[in-house]
C-alpha cells in the first residue's frame, strides 16, 4: 500500500525529534492524512508479513472490540497485546469497545437544566443505562444514511485524564457518497511501525462487515493521525536521532529510487550507536526504511460471512491473495 509508504516518507523528511513518556524516543510529526479506496482491495501491508499471530491478533482484537468487553480475559487467551496495560484480572483502564457499546450516560443528578438524554425506554440504551453507539450508527445507515451523525467515540475526556493508556484512535465517522459506505478515523498518537497497519486493517474490515450489513458498496477509509510518529530508540541510541535527524533528513531529499532507502538504512546503522542489550528493536527507523525500498505487491482480498456483527467468530474472516515481503521485527514501546 504505497500511502502507508508514503506516510513513513512524510513523517521521517518533515518530523521533529520528540521524546516521550514511554522512555523510547520518536520522530513525530503533525496531521498525517491519507485515504485508500478499499474498491481496490484489501489494504493489508504487503512490504513486511502480517499474517500468522499477527493477523490472528488483529482479528481477536476487533471482535474484542465489537463485543464491548471492558477486560481482556478472553482476549488473552488469543493475544497478548493488550496484556501490558490489564491488572491481574484482565481489567483495563480504558476500553474501546467499551464506549463503543457501553458509552455512559450521566445520572440525573449530573444533568443540566435543558440537556437532553435519552431515557432507559430507547432503543439504544442497553439495560446496564449506557448507550450503544454502534448499534445507533448501523440503525441509522438502514434508516437515514443522508445522516452527517454517524459518529461513534471511544474518548471520554475524565476516564483519559487517569488511564494508564487513553484511546490513541479516538474516534470514527461513517458517511455515505453515491451509494458507498466510508470510513474515516481520528487518531490522537500513531505508531507508524506497529499500530498504523492494525487499524487501517481493523476499521477497513469493520467497514465492509458494516457495509454487507446495511446493503452499501464498499467506499474508502480515510485516515488522519495527530501524532504521527515513529520510535527511534531507547538510551544513546534514541539520542543519536536529536544530533543527526538533519542528516538523515537530507539524505532522504535525495532519495530517487527505492534502493536508495536501503543506503540511508546503511549509513544510519555504520552511523548511530548500537541499540543497548534489552533495548533492541526500539529504533524503528532501518526497519521502515527497508519497507519504503519494498515495492508494495497487489492487495488480497477479504471475505466477511454474511452474520450480524455480534456473531462474528475468527472463522468468519477469510483472507484471500495474501503475499507479502518477508516480516520485519520490531519491539513495543510501552
């Protein structure tokens, strides 16, 4: 998927250096924007491999969305990525599909003169007194798909102020042109090499599942990300990146063709100190540019079975054309 190549482009030429609170430093840049017609398949990265556990986990991850669940006892039992922000009993601070399904209603006591809630009679409102919001977005594709309101939130600004780790994509907008069913997605922070290529695929499979369920064509994601950024290392090694990001910078300026990644590549790993013991894999920098030398390979294509979206199982997804470049490691910042 060139744009995603293009993102990594963007945010290494024009980015600052940034540390942050996860101890791995990062180029950063600001509102990164791209869209993919999802016509043209399904925009799984082809430059480095995601399948096996890492498609597995992403498919675990969604249906974990979709469920509402506020821990990841289940989820675990699939994946590990979420189990370093769980207590012991697999409870999270923060929960997507949580505020996706089970987004809070204030008590009376906390409402304004002149606000207006829906009460426990409407239709939308679980039996717990929350809202369902995904359920509200997919009645109204059926039901009003002119609708500019098609809007869920996972951001609850009190609940983000304590969270050990606040929603990073925040919210979606569906929106219907011409008879096709879009998606766009805010996204506060992004980490290119790890998150970015999980939610372009999970909100593009959430997109045609919503499609085939409200009888739409499948239209385009739109993707805009805040804080783009990408981790460049832990110790001297993230440091290297404050001296010599100028340096990298121009050589990237010269870039004409895709091999010519592979010799920034080379001259950043003879030039930058190595990556500490324990710290490997925290610069993300050599592995994005090896994807950038990639040539990106012709999208695969998805299946979804024609079930309600509460139904879905692992076994609903098929996948379908898949050949990617070999995989690239890279370590998680926390």
């Amino acid at each position: 998927m060139q744009q995603y190549l293009d993102l990594v482009d963007s945010t290494l030429r024009g980015g600052t250096y940034k540390p942050n609170r996860t101890g791995v430093d990062t180029v950063a840049s600001f509102s990164q924007h791209y869209e993919v017609d999802l016509a043209e398949g399904f925009p799984l990265l082809t430059t480095k491999d995601l399948s096996g556990f890492r498609w597995n986990s992403l498919i675990h991850e969604l249906l974990w969305y979709l469920s509402g669940e506020e821990h990841i006892r289940e989820l675990r039992e699939e994946t590990g990525i979420w189990d370093a922000w769980a207590d012991e009993e697999g409870h999270l601070d923060t929960a997507y599909g949580r505020f996706w399904r089970r987004y809070p209603i204030p008590d009376d006591d906390a409402r304004l003169p002149g606000e207006s809630w829906p009460d426990d009679a409407h239709r939308w409102v679980n039996d717990d007194g929350t809202f369902d919001q995904l359920a509200y977005v997919i009645d109204q594709l059926e039901e009003n798909p002119r609708s500019r309101r098609l809007v869920v939130n996972a951001w609850h600004p009190a609940n983000a102020t304590v969270s050990t780790l606040p929603p990073c994509h925040y919210t979606f907008v569906f929106n219907v042109q011409g008879g096709r069913l879009n998606v766009h997605l805010t996204q506060r922070s992004g980490d290119i090499a790890l998150g970015v290529p999980f939610n372009v695929a999970a909100y593009s499979l959430l997109a045609q599942a919503v499609a085939q369920r409200t009888d739409f064509e499948l239209g385009s994601f739109a993707h805009t990300i805040v804080d783009a950024h990408v981790y460049c290392g832990a110790g001297a090694r993230g440091e290297w990146y404050a001296d010599n990001l100028d340096g990298l910078q121009e050589r990237l300026q010269h870039v004409d063709a895709k091999e010519d990644y592979r010799a920034v590549r080379e001259w950043l790993e003879s030039t930058a100190p190595a990556e500490d013991d324990g710290h490997e894999g925290y610069d993300h920098v050599p592995g994005l540019l090896e994807q950038c030398a990639r040539e990106p390979r012709k999208r695969p294509t998805m299946e979804i079975a024609d079930t309600p979206l509460d139904d879905l199982t692992y076994d609903d997804f098929e996948l379908h054309g898949y050949d990617p470049a070999p995989g690239i490691s890279f370590s998680v910042a926390e």
